[in-house]
C-alpha cells in the first residue's frame, strides 16, 4: 500500500471530508454575503426574551429574540450577534432580513462570512487528492 497524498484511504477521507465542508457552507453563501452588506427587507427587530447558556471555564452566550415586523408581516426571530447586555426587554431596534427564516441582523451586518468562506476554501483545498488522482488516470 502507497502512503502519500494519493493513497486511496487519503482520497476518500479528503473527499468525503471535503464533501462535508461544502455541503455545510455551500448554501450559506447567499445569506452571509447579504448579512455582511445588511441587505435585504428592512424592519424592526423588538427584544422579547433573553436566552442565556453558560459553559465550562464560565463563559456565557447570549441571544436576544423576539418580533420583527415590516410592511408585509411579522415573526419570531433572534437577533444575531445579539448579548445580555445589547438590549433590554421591550427595546426596539431597526434590522434586516437577509432570508434566513429565524434570525436578522442588525444595521452593521455579520463577519460569519469569514467562516464560511473558509470552509469552503477548504474543502476545495481537500478535494486536490482526488484531482490529482484523476489527472493522473486521464494522462496516462
């Protein structure tokens, strides 16, 4: 058996780890491009409650949700990127909708669309295994 960047056992695991990746990412394109340029159909996003977690090491998460409402609508969503301390119960704020059907975003946008892109950059960087193997094949 051939060790390397072109054994079979490195193929299929890059390949299916790489499948994986953009399988996660892949539909997330759209959303997070439009989170980070806050596009999108604008409302207003009104705190409701607040849902907290803490985990080991004392670290805590935090996520505002509520009512957003616009022209055409409203529902039950949470606020990305929300914190304890980014409103209070009651407080409204203008947000956006950029099509994900639980969560808008505020005014300045996401930065999730680093790591989405990254996940994509590498499970493309992942499938090289498998092209080079295919080249390999065809050219010889």
């Amino acid at each position: 058996m051939r060790a390397g960047v072109n054994s079979r056992f490195t193929v299929v695991v890059a390949t299916v780890t790489a499948a994986l990746l953009l399988a996660l990412a892949v539909p997330n394109l759209g959303p997070v491009v439009r989170a980070a340029r806050a596009e999108g159909t604008w409302g207003t996003f009104t705190a409701g409650r607040l849902s907290c977690v803490t985990h080991p090491g004392g670290h805590e998460a935090c996520a505002w949700y509520g009512r957003f409402a616009t022209a055409s609508g409203a529902r039950e969503v949470s606020l990305y990127g929300s914190a304890r301390d980014t409103m209070a119960q009651g407080q409204a704020l203008k947000a956006v909708d950029v099509g994900r059907p639980a969560q808008v975003y505020t005014e300045g946008g996401s930065n999730e669309w680093i790591l989405t892109f990254a996940l994509v950059l590498i499970g493309l960087v992942l499938l090289y295994p498998l092209f080079s193997r295919l080249r390999r094949r065809i050219t010889y």
